[in-house]
C-alpha cells in the first residue's frame, strides 16, 4: 500500500475522503486532541494483517475532515510510536511523520503489511486470539478463530491435513482402476526407484495410504480424494457445486421467475470432478463459430482449457483442514462472467502478483498435489494427461488461453478465507457478428483445400463442423465448376481432392 510522506500526497487522501464522505480501505481519521485513541492498537492489526495502511491524527471527518483544533502534534507522535513498538505483537516498524494540512500540523502513521510469518499481527493486552483485527472497507472487524488458523498456518508452513488419515475408510475406498493406472504412471516416472519397494509401500511413501494407531492400513484425505471410488461419502461436502444464474446478481430472477438456470452437486475424486465441471460450464455457455480461411473454428463464451485449470487448482490448493471441510468449491456461471472459488487464500508468502511468474508457487497440500501429478486423465475433448503438471504453468496456462481467445486478464480475488478467479464473457469479434451463411462456408472450404496439397472428404467435415454429406454437397459444386478436381476412383473412400486452377 502506497505511503504518504508528504504535503501534497495528504491533501489528495483527504480530498478522496471528502469525496466518499467516510475513511477509506486503506486510510483511517483520528482527531486525537486530547489523547491517542484506544482503538489505535486495534487499527495497526488490521492494517498489518491486511495489506498496509495510513493511520492520520488531527483531521476531524466530523467537521468537514478539517484540521482538530487544539491539536498537539509531538506528544500524539511519541504515543503513536509507542504503540507501535509496545502495544502490538509483533511491534510494528512504523514510519510515522508530522506533515501540514491546511497550514495545521498533522501526524501520519504509514503501517506496512506484515509478513507471512509475521501474521497475525495482535494487540498485547487483548491476547492473539481476541486481539487479531483485518481491515475490510473503511472498519476494523476482530478475525475468526478460522481466520487466526489460517494465518498461524502460513506462518508456520504447517499444513498438513491432505495427509491426515481418514479412520472411517478403508484400502477397498480406493478405485482400483484408477490406483492402477496411478501405480503404473508413477512406476514408469521413477526411473525405475519405484521398482525396488511393492505396491504397498509405494502407496505408503506417497502418502495416498498410513497407518493407524491400530496398525491398519487406511487411505489418507489426499489418497481419498485423488483415488478414491466415492470420497464424499466420508466428506460430503468436499465437492463442486456448479450454478448458472439467469441474471448477474445472486438471487435475482429471470422474467420467467426462475432463480437458476441449472444446477449440479458434482461428486467424486478429483479427476471426475473436473471433467463434470467443464460438462457443466460447456452445456451452458455458448460455442460461436468463426469462419477463417481453415474453415470453422468453434470459439466458447469462456476457454475450457482456462477453465480447467481453474478448477483443477482450486480442488488441488483448497483448504482441506477440519473447519474448510463443509464449504464445497464452487463454479457461479453468470451471463457476463464466470466465477470459481475456493475455500482457503493463496499460500504461505505467494501474492497475486506472483501468480505465474517464476518461482511463483506454493502448495498448501503437498501430498495431494504430488500425487495428482501421476493421476490419469481423460479430458472431454478426448486428449489424456494428468490432472496437474505442478510446474507451476496452471496460472499461465489461463492467461494464454484467455489472451488467445481476445479475452481479458481473469480478476482475482484473494481473502484469508477463500481465492476467487473471474473470468469476464467475451465479446463478439467483427467475425462472429457475419452469420455463418453457405456461401462464406463454400469460401472457407475453397480455402481450406487451396492451402493444401489434397484433402478428403472427412477432413473438410471434421474442419466446417459439417457431416460428410454436406462436405460432398460442397466440393461436387466447386468440381462441378471447374475449380477443384478429384484423385483417384470416385467411389473409392480414399478419394482426395485438390485445386484444379486458379480462380477465375
């Protein structure tokens, strides 16, 4: 968050203030004529758990956010300092100076973001549990217990519920194909040191199974959710719930008094999940058709290849501990954008402004993700792979497919308690507003087969989107006038087509 350190910079922060008639995010008003404001603690909390902020002393909002009258400067300064070397845990490294505001002294306090590890930032006398604050809008609102957990797990990269044993199932809550299938993945990707230990132990050193205090095998959250037959079973609400709204606000009805247009509870492991999310996302968004010189090229309202990464991340970073168990990933698909979100924020020190960059990854579920790397998967295009590539190439992969589909960067909105990626609905280029008519069809075809040294009949419908039929109707005309020719006999399967001449 940007400081203020000098005269100028002050007048327009009170100038915005003005404006909105209230604080701001990241700015807060204090008269402080007679002494340092009790709640002074409480603000350098939430403004160092947040993402900084300018605590200002001897403006009065009350009055027009003019200058306090009878202010006294110097002593409101030490007091300030004081608090935030004493009052705070950690003790904050505040830049705190005296600056003029309509030719009246007034102190600024600049309060920087604390680190990861330092966070949460705590008043003393209230204790962390009680004394942790957030800044949300203009206030500052006293952190849940699930909030405080969170933080203390960042700061002390102790996450490790993806590991943790899941006592009610057993080895047979495993689908066998898939644990086949991931066995022989991992085998293979090993360069031969899985070899050396059984099936057993493979599974034990990867952590999709341990050991229980009786000494049974069972499997754990992580081998449950990427291999499991049905994890919900045990985690009802560890799944995706897909909604498509009518109209851009929650609860809001369409002229036909419905409240969603569809809706699905999407269960199983990790791998079906995903392949149900982009079934979902693809039956209700639009797949426009743009003619280019290839033929027809089928463009979605949003690109699933972004949109399954999205949602491959959010099932693998999500927060799996005890108390983000009952808040389901979800997908809200509106008419002008598409939003997927998680319980848990990004990781340890990452940002938003790392997302993407190098070294720009952190794994809260460690286990998981390593072992979603082997997890075959089918995508609903057809093409396999794995669920994850862990190259930290998700973040990436959505910028270039949106980038490649003239659509925007996605907005992302990071909280303590939850990660949101948006994506906005595209719009019409100047070539989908052309309907797609027969005769650009023919065009395209034309061109298809002019930048080719022959084509089949099968190549032209799989291009146009088109049956075989069809494709045959248009080069029968185009031979017919003398522009293309066939090869070979004309009731052979193998018949190929190429451009007799040049267009007349």
């Amino acid at each position: 968050m940007p400081a203020i350190t000098s005269d100028e910079e002050l007048a327009r922060a009170i100038d915005r203030m003005r404006a909105a008639g209230t604080d701001v995010a990241e700015y807060e008003l204090k008269a402080s004529v007679d002494d340092l404001p009790k709640s002074t603690a409480e603000t350098m909390s939430a403004f160092a758990n947040t993402a900084g902020g300018t605590i200002i002393l001897g403006v009065r909002e009350s009055r027009g956010f003019h200058p306090a009258k009878g202010f006294v400067p110097k002593t409101i300064q030490a007091k300030c300092a004081q608090t935030a070397r004493e009052e705070v845990s950690p003790s904050i490294a505040s830049d705190i100076r005296v600056l003029m505001f309509e030719d009246a002294p007034v102190v600024v306090a600049n309060i920087p973001e604390a680190s990861a590890r330092q966070k949460p930032c705590y008043v003393r006398r209230l204790g962390q549990r009680n004394g942790s604050y957030i800044r949300t809008g203009d206030g500052d609102h006293k952190m849940t217990p699930y909030e405080i957990d969170r933080f203390i797990e960042n700061q002390l990269r102790s996450a490790r519920n993806d590991v943790a044993i899941v006592h009610e199932a057993t080895i047979d809550d495993l689908d066998a194909e898939l644990l086949s299938s991931w066995l022989a993945a991992e085998r293979s990707s090993s360069f031969g040191r899985a070899d050396a230990v059984d099936d057993c132990t493979l599974l034990a050193n990867r952590r999709v199974i341990a050991v229980d205090e009786d000494g049974t095998l069972r499997p754990t959250l992580a081998g449950l959710m990427a291999l499991g037959n049905y994890p919900q079973k045990y985690f009802p609400r560890l799944n995706v719930v897909f909604s498509c709204y009518p109209q851009s606000e929650k609860g809001t009805l369409s002229p036909q008094g419905k409240r969603f247009e569809d809706i699905a509870n999407l269960d199983g492991p990790i791998p079906q999940m995903i392949v149900d999310a982009l079934r979902a996302v693809s039956r209700n968004i639009k797949h426009g058709a743009i003619v280019k010189g290839a033929l027809r090229e089928d463009v979605p309202d949003y690109p699933l290849d972004a949109v399954r990464e999205a949602v491959a991340n959010a099932l693998m970073h999500r927060d799996y501990s005890f108390d983000g168990q009952g808040e389901p990933v979800m997908i809200d698909l509106y008419p002008d954008r598409l939003e997927i979100s998680n319980p848990g924020g990004l990781y340890g020190s990452l940002t938003v402004d790392q997302l993407g960059q190098r070294g720009g990854t952190a794994s809260r579920n460690q286990a998981l993700s390593r072992i979603l790397e082997e997890v075959p998967y089918t995508d609903i295009d057809g093409r396999r792979g794995h669920v994850v590539e862990n190259r930290g190439t998700g973040y990436p992969i959505i910028r270039n497919a949106l980038a490649d589909a003239l659509m925007d960067k996605p907005i992302i909105d990071n909280g303590l308690d939850g990660f949101r990626i948006i994506f906005r609905h595209r719009s019409m280029t100047e070539q989908e507003s052309t309907s797609y008519t027969r005769g650009n069809v023919r065009e395209a075809v034309l061109d298809f087969i002019s930048e080719r040294e022959s084509v089949s009949t099968s190549e032209i419908a799989r291009a146009a989107g088109v049956s075989n039929k069809t494709a045959r109707g248009y080069i029968n005309e185009l031979i017919n006038e003398g522009i293309v020719e066939g090869l070979g006999s004309q009731n052979s399967p193998k018949r190929r087509y190429r451009l007799a001449g040049k267009r007349g």
